[in-house]
C-alpha cells in the first residue's frame, strides 16, 4: 500500500483482492501498537496506522476484515399503519 492512499483506496483494493461486491458492509481494523484491534473509518485513521507502523520495527500493518449486518429495523417493528 503505497504511503498517500485514501482510505477508499485501501477499501477499493480489498474489495477487488478478496471479490467483495459490498465493502460498505465490511469493517477493517488494524492491530495497533498496544496490541488492539482499532476500527478504520477514514484517511484520518488510515495515517495514523501508517505512522504507527511506519516506526515499528516490522513495519507490517495487520488488517482484520469483518462483514456486519445492518438488519432493516423497519421489518422487526412489524407493519404500524392504521387497520
């Protein structure tokens, strides 16, 4: 990953690495300094994981990828229109 990516790109690139049609429902955290797991959310959070392993020692950024579920919370409230 080159050092001035966007964190869409980064997404883009998982997205096509992994065959994802939908990255919207997948969550990407990196394994921080302190050995915990920080959710990426945008270019902010993508240059602070950059700095933080930019320093390291190993310089390898550690990625979790996890696909969420955002139910329709219409559906389980039931139909609410006037008999």
């Amino acid at each position: 990953m080159l050092p001035n990516c966007s964190f869409r790109d980064l997404q883009l690139e998982i997205a096509r690495r992994f065959n994802l049609d939908d990255i919207s429902r997948t969550e990407i955290k990196y394994l921080d300094d302190d050995r915990e797991w920080v959710l990426l959310n945008c270019d902010a959070d993508l240059e602070e994981c950059m700095e933080i392993y930019s320093s390291s020692p190993g310089r390898t950024v550690r990625l979790c990828l996890q696909q969420v579920f955002h139910p329709n919370l219409a559906a389980s409230f039931g139909n609410s229109s006037p008999s």
